[in-house]
C-alpha cells in the first residue's frame, strides 16, 4: 500500500541494463525526497 512502505525501504528505477556497480553507488547516495517533475526529478538532500 502506498505511503505504508518500510522506514527502511529504497525504491530505485534505473534501466535493465545497469551494472551492479551503478546500483550499488545509487543505494550509497543520500536520500533525496524527490518528485517527479516533466521527465526529471526535483529534490533535496533529506535530513
């Protein structure tokens, strides 16, 4: 259900073809609280 998600959880969309490494930098980065904006993604550093 949405907005009932995990405190843990990360959601990550990416292409099919990316490697394990891009992944795993991806996870690394700070959390953004982000929204979608026209194709791009507005946000900020959380915290």
């Amino acid at each position: 259900v949405r907005g009932k998600e995990p405190s843990g959880e990360i959601q990550i969309y990416t292409w099919m073809d990316a490697t394990l490494r891009e992944l795993s930098d991806l996870i690394k980065e700070p959390p953004l609280t982000s929204l979608a904006v026209s194709g791009g993604v507005a946000g900020k550093p959380a915290g």
